[in-house]
C-alpha cells in the first residue's frame, strides 16, 4: 500500500448567491484562520460556501468533471475534422484516446485527485468544528447548525462517489481490490484504501446523516417556499400564498438559492443515483420515485410538484438566434446544480465554445460533438435522423463560423454558448448542472425494464422524448439489450456536455462505439490512474 497523505488549504471564499458582505473579516493576508472562523455561526456559513467554491474549481465541476476531461472518456468529441499539427496534442484528445499517460493529461487527472481530497479535507475540517457547537451561535439557532452539517456530509459524499466512479471499478465489474480511502477525519495523515462496497457503503451513510439534518429546514414551511419551484430554486422567485413570500426580502439569504445546494431533496436524488451504481435497483427506484413525487405546500392549500413540470419555452422562444437564446441550462429540469458566478471568465469558456475562429485549421480547444460518429441524433429503432425536431440539437446546439461545421456532422454544445449580452452571459453559464430530474426518470424507467414492465419502461422514455418535440413515440422492445440501448440514446442527448454519460457507460458495462469497434470499456480505459506522488 502506497503512502497516502492530505494536507488541507482552507477555502476562505464565500458564494454570490449569499449575503457575504458581514460574513467574513478577511485577515490582512487574505486568508481567513480556522479559529477566526469558527468564532461566529457566519464564519460556518462562510466555511461551508468555501467547500462549495471549492468544488467549482476547473479541475473539478467547473470544467473537467462538466465537459472536459469526463465527457473526452465518453468519446462525446471529436477532432478528426481538425487539420493542424496541434491538434492530436491536447488533453482532450489525449483523454478521448485513454492515453492517461500522456504526460500533460496525467498533470489533469492528478489534478482531479488532489482537489478532490481537497474538498473532502475542508468537509471534515467543518464537520468537526461544527459538531459540538451551542446552536445558539446561529442565526438560526438548530435548524441552521443541522442545515450546514448536513450539507457538508452531503458534499464529503457526492466527492468521494465521484472519486470512486473516476478511480476504482465499477460494481458490475465484482472487483475485490482495494482501491482508494474513504477519508472522515482531519487531519489523517496515512487513510487506508478500502474495497469498492465498503466505500459506497459510506457514502450512503453520509447521504442518509445529510438528509436527515438537512430535512430540519427543508420539510418546513419556509423550507418549501424556497424549494417549491425552479424559479425558487435558482431565483430566488416565490409563489404567492407561500411562507414569507410576501415580503422576501425578509428570507434570509443564507436559506435562498436552495437549488445550488445539496438539500435535502438534492441529497434524495444523490442517493438514488449511488445506490444504482450499486446496483441497489430497488432502493434506487424507491428514491427516484421520492424525488418526482415531492409537493410543496402554501398556506392556502395550493400544492407545488416540485420536480416533474419541465419547461422548454425559454430555450425555444428565441427560435434560431443563440445570441438571445435564454435558460441554456433548462433548470426546471434540474435538482442540483453548482454555482459559479464568474463561470465564463474563470473557465476560459470563449476557448472551448468560441463562436469564430480566424485561424486557418480551427480551433483546437472546440469541445467538437461528434454527431455523426456517435449517431446521437439517430433513432436506435428506426434509423430515422431526429436532429430537426429534438430540442437537444434544435435549440441547444450550436455550429461556430467555420466551414468544417457548414452540415451535421459536428457541433458544439449551446448548454456554454457564451452570448455578447454579458447579463444573460452571465445567468446562462452560473449554473453547473449536476442532478437532473431527467436520471430519476431514467432510473425508475430501468426499474420498470428490469421488472419486466417494458410498456411501462417505454412509457417513460417516450414522455421524455415528448417534451423535447418528439411526439412520435418509441415502440415498446421486450429485452433489456433493447430497452438499454434506447435508454443510452437518450441520455447520449440528454447529457451533452455535462459530465454524465461516461459514468452510465462504466455503470452498465455497455458497449460503446470506439473507432470502427462496438465494445466495452476496459480496465485500463474506465479507471483513471491513481497518482504516483500521494503526498497531498
């Protein structure tokens, strides 16, 4: 067993979406001590959003587990139309290849692995901190010490489950190997690696302690104002006839933005997808189910469905005009998402989705979907091409001005189109999409397969397809060869550019199409090598 040890760089940021202004007296060097922080339930606040800043970095959610590196493993790119030398040179196409050992490539995924730990470091730092605390150093008294201990177990989780997902196994595989630690305590300086199901194991306990505290504010009145629709999630837009929506600007700030959060109905939608990657169908199915029945209610009566209405007219309303084209991110499809004010800037998003090249050969860095490739718009039972009419390539898809991308074949993503209005620019790319209620759809129709109730499972699928303008449904197949292939198609839309797919490829041990080959992934493609120097 090779030495594994962690060193812990206090995240001292706080998030735009809050209040900040009194949080945090900023020591003359930047950087806020521990001991200050912890003197004031602010300093929590201000500890807890500097975990969130901290899972925005691009080497995590704010680019290579978003679109980069992850979505290169699931071969959604491609750069064969490029023709300059520095073409086949990048990260990216390395990472398309698995040639994790490029030199450059392996820098990344290093990169990954100690961010990673990183975050999970400064969770357990706050844990510890915050589990002995009087809760009367809160604002919110216990309902707030719950709030911000739950979401840091929620968020020591989710980091260790995608770990996990990028550096061990997968379940399916039945691999006994020990392959990284699970690590709960700061500082521990040697954390021993544990086997694949001993480490789930542990994420679902995390996620079961963060949704039980969690629950102590979100299941409440004013729990369910700020939690009852996308607007509210991510706008901080209330119904009426809700607890506090009459004067909001009353809410404190710290409970807004609840979408950006992992609350208690995020932490429900996380599970489902962890115990399905365990291969828990059951259980997966009975929290995905929770999550697409979750209703909020007013004061009068009026009930919410919190997760099940989809709205695609902001996307569409601008027809073919990307500049004015609104809600990228289609957040009433989404659970969770990370937020990243300063996305475009801080990303370098001009680089991957730049608009016009000058250059001669293009622009190596495009993100470049390999459309035809993949046949991603290509109806798997029909062979009938969808690009025209489903909303996923209607409207959110994008060709730059260069004549390689003058037909269908290649595209980039319209999910990071960056618009010359830098406020909608702004609102578009904040939002870094996690859980959509899409995969627990996806996850209760693969129950449903599983079970033997195709008509049930296709039902599913075909309302999916139904509010994305394919009105024309899927005949039921009766094999799960069939039923799991029309299910990867659809998610092959559903997620570009967002860090999924990959991680249902490596899942379901599928096959996948790899050059002029349709096979599985093997070992040495589906996990990423584990750093040699693991003095972190």
């Amino acid at each position: 067993m090779k030495k594994i040890s962690f060193k812990i760089l206090l995240s001292a940021v706080v998030l735009s979406f809050t209040s900040c202004a009194d949080w945090l007296d900023i020591e003359p060097d930047g950087q806020a001590t521990n001991d200050k922080l912890t003197e004031t339930g602010d300093g929590y606040r201000s500890m807890l959003s500097g975990v969130y800043k901290a899972m925005t970095s691009a080497s995590l959610y704010g680019t290579e587990l978003q679109f980069g590196i992850i979505d290169c493993m699931s071969r959604q790119y491609t750069w064969e139309w490029y023709t300059g030398t520095d073409g086949t040179k990048t990260i990216y196409n390395e990472a398309r290849n698995f040639n994790y050992t490029d030199v450059n490539l392996r820098k990344k995924i290093d990169e990954v692995w100690l961010k990673g730990y990183n975050v999970i470091a400064n969770t357990n730092n706050l844990i510890q901190s915050i589990e002995d605390e009087n809760p009367d150093k809160f604002a919110g008294g216990e309902e707030e010490k719950k709030m911000i201990l739950g979401e840091a177990y929620g968020c020591r989780a989710l980091m260790h489950f995608d770990l996990c997902r990028l550096f061990a196994p997968a379940p399916i595989e039945k691999e006994k190997g020990e392959y990284l630690p699970y690590v709960s305590e700061y500082p521990n300086i040697q954390p021993q690696a544990i086997t694949v199901d001993d480490f789930l194991k542990k994420v679902v306990a995390d996620l079961q302690k963060g949704r039980q505290l969690t629950a102590a504010f979100d299941t409440t009145a004013l729990g369910m104002t700020v939690n009852a629709t996308p607007n509210a999630r991510f706008y901080d837009s209330y119904e009426a006839n809700m607890e506090g929506s009459a004067s909001p600007e009353l809410i404190d700030d710290f409970y807004k933005g609840r979408g950006y959060r992992l609350n208690y109905y995020a932490m429900t939608a996380l599970l489902a997808r962890v115990y399905q990657y365990m291969g828990e169908d059951e259980l997966a199915y009975q929290y995905a189910d929770s999550v697409m029945n979750f209703k909020a209610y007013g004061l009068t009566g009026n009930e919410y469905s919190m997760f099940t209405n989809e709205d695609w007219w902001p996307v569409q309303s601008a027809n073919d005009d990307n500049e004015r084209r609104e809600d990228i991110k289609v957040v009433s499809t989404l659970v969770f998402a990370l937020y990243a004010t300063d996305a475009y800037e801080d990303y370098g998003l001009e680089n991957y989705f730049q608009k016009k090249s000058e250059n001669t050969f293009g622009n190596a860095q495009w993100m470049t979907l390999d459309l035809e490739g993949q046949e991603i718009f290509k109806n798997p039972i029909t062979q009938e091409d969808e690009y025209e009419n489903d909303y996923r390539s209607r409207y959110l898809l994008f060709a730059p001005d260069y004549y390689a991308f003058q037909d269908n074949k290649y595209r980039l993503s319209g999910k990071w189109y960056c618009s010359d209005d830098k406020t909608l620019r702004t609102k578009n790319l904040q939002t870094l999409p996690m859980i959509r209620s899409t995969e627990m759809r996806y996850i209760i129709a693969e129950h449903k397969a599983k079970t033997g109730d195709f008509e049930g499972a296709y039902q599913i699928l075909n309302e999916i397809r139904s509010n994305r303008g394919l009105w024309d449904p899927m005949p039921t197949q009766n094999t799960m060869a069939d039923f799991q292939r029309d299910l990867i198609r659809d998610a092959q839309r559903e997620w570009i550019s967002e860090g999924q797919l990959f991680y249902m490829y490596k899942r379901l041990g599928a096959k996948i199409k790899i050059g002029n080959e349709v096979r599985k992934l093997n070992k040495s493609e589906y996990m990423l090598p584990i750093p040699d120097d693991q003095n972190m």
